[in-house]
C-alpha cells in the first residue's frame, strides 16, 4: 500500500485507487486541475493486469 506519489516509476500487477472523500478530484476529473488529473492518471497507468477504481458516494448529486 503507498501513496500516488510514492508509487511513481514503478508497476503492479494489481492496483486499486480506493477514494472516500467527496471533494477529493478523483471524484471530478472533469474540472479537476491538470496536475491532478495527471497524478491519478500516472497511478492508474501502474497496473499491469488489473485495475480498481473507488469513488465515494456524492449523496445523490
């Protein structure tokens, strides 16, 4: 387990990028700010094999 930061460079056979906080950018990529965006995308990109992806609940919206 590490931080998106803290995986940077490397590979995994399996990554998941749990996210429980409404505001956090993962949850708005679409007006998140390009650096954010990047982050999640290089983390993302880590997985060789499997990939999952959380989001916490918006309460409706």
């Amino acid at each position: 387990m590490g931080t998106i930061k803290r995986i940077k460079g490397l590979e995994f056979r399996a990554i998941a990028l749990a996210c429980a906080d409404p505001a956090d950018s993962m949850n708005h990529l679409g007006t998140a700010e390009l650096m954010a965006r990047c982050e999640r995308y290089v983390a993302a990109s880590r997985a060789r094999e499997h990939l999952l992806v959380t989001l916490a609940e918006n309460g409706g919206e």
